[in-house]
C-alpha cells in the first residue's frame, strides 16, 4: 500500500516498494555452470549484495532484508559451512564504509545460539556501527528459519502468560507480531527469489503473508540493478487486494 513512484530520471518509471526481501538463490548452479568451486557462486554472490543494497538505498527502499543462511543451511558440508562464515566476516568488515556512506542500518535476523564467537563479534559491530544510521534498514538473515521465528516467539508469549503478564485471550496478531526477531521492520511488499525456484524455503513465513512474489530466472551472482529494476516493475503491474474488493 505504501509506495511511492521514483521518477523516470531516476530508473525509468519505477514504483518502489517500501519493504523488500531476496532468496538470494543460485549460487552453487552459477558456479557449476561457469566450471568453479561452489564457494566461488557465493563470493560473487556478495557482489550481487552490495550492487543489490545500494541500488535498494539509493531508491528509497525503507527496508531489505536478505536471507543469508537458513537454520536448515546447518545440514550443508561443514566445510562449504565454513566458507560461508567467512565469507560473512569479510563482508561484516570490508563492506562498512559501504554501509555507512548508503546510511545503512545493519539488523541480525535470526538465532544468535549457533553462530560462533568471532562472527557474532563482527555482526554485533557492524550492528552498533550502523546504529544511528537513518537511511534504509539491511535485515541480514542469519541463521534463520521462520518457524524457528514463531516457535522462539510463542516461548517468550507462553512465558508471559505463566509469569501472569499476559491472558491467553488477550492474544492476538499484535502480539505475535511483537514476539517476532525484528517487530520494526515492515512486511514485505516484494518477495524476490533468484534461480527460477517458486519456494518460500521457510523465510519470513509470518510477515509474507500479502507480499508480491516476482521469481528471477538468474542466478544470484547475476543479479544486479537491471534485475532489481525489473523485480520493481513487475511489482508496479500489481494489483494488491489484502483480500479485500479493490
Ligand atoms: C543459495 O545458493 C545461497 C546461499 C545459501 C547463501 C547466500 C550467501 C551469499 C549470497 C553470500 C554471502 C552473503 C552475505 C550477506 C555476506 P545455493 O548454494 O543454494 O545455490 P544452489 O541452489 O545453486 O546450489
């Protein structure tokens, strides 16, 4: 519903959502296809991050949120685990003067228990760095799952209402809402996924209720402004009901 349209200076008539998120997908097939190592798709993939984050910023997106690693990505060879970590920890600091001159505001969504001690280090560093930033809000999905999120959301409300702060009829959307990693951050209006998969694969299943969803052909390593421009447009071609009669 909210949205506003950038001019055609800008990047032609483009109607820019106020909340955006990627299945960043395709990596390991990029590779494959080019003859390299798996790990060399997720290296190019953070190029397609900071072409994707800056072009979002410079926009006016409000919020982006990314998913990384998913809390099913633990079952991946412990080995490609690792590049992975490291690739983030790179990113986590090679990518700050980025983040702050785009006045970018880095968030960790996900679980903390299963990340390790140097990679929580840098991510809750580049967190406070970015703190005070007004622009656009980067939700980098880290170890995360969205039935992971409502289950570790439904334990702190059973909590309430065993500590007596809360009746279990006084339970409704907003509360849910609130028990979730990150309440502040609109739901999504666009949901883009990478690769030509048509999947939720367990990614913000409760705020993706009403999002658009626009499916890419390319794989993440591909994906830059022209692909980000045309996710937009298929977005503006929408007709968004929320249910209801237009
Ligand atoms: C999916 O490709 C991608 C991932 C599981 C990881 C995404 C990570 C990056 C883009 C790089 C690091 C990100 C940041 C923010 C620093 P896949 O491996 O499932 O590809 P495939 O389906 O072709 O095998």
């Amino acid at each position: 519903m909210k949205e506003r349209a950038v001019s055609r200076s800008a990047a032609g008539d483009l109607v820019v959502p106020r909340s955006v998120a990627v299945i960043m997908d395709g990596n390991g097939r990029w590779a494959k296809s080019a003859g390299l190592e798996r790990i060399r798709g997720h290296e190019r993939g953070i190029d397609a991050v900071r072409t994707t984050v800056t072009e979002c910023a410079r926009l006016g997106v409000e919020a982006l949120v990314l998913y990384a690693f998913s809390e099913e990505n633990w079952q991946r060879p412990q080995r490609e685990i690792d590049l992975l970590f490291g690739l983030l920890k790179r990113f986590l600091v090679e990518e700050r003067d980025t983040l702050m001159q785009n006045r970018v505001r880095l968030l960790h969504v996900g679980r903390r228990q299963r990340l390790a001690p140097d990679v929580l280090e840098r991510l809750d560093a580049a967190v406070a760095l970015t703190a005070n930033n007004a622009g656009m809000r980067l939700g980098l999905a880290i170890a995360y799952g969205g039935r992971q999120e409502l289950v570790d959301g439904v334990q702190r409300i059973a909590a309430a209402v065993r500590a007596g702060r809360l009746e279990p009829a006084a339970i409704d959307e907003a509360t849910v809402r609130a028990h979730l990693y990150h309440p502040e951050l609109p739901d999504p209006d666009l949901l883009i996924r990478t690769a030509g998969e048509q999947r939720i694969s367990n990614f913000l299943l409760w705020q993706t209720s009403y999002a658009e969803f626009h499916a890419c052909a390319k794989c993440w390593p591909e994906f830059g402004a022209a692909e980000l421009h045309e996710a937009f447009r298929d977005y503006g071609r929408r007709t968004r009901k929320f249910g209801k009669v237009p």
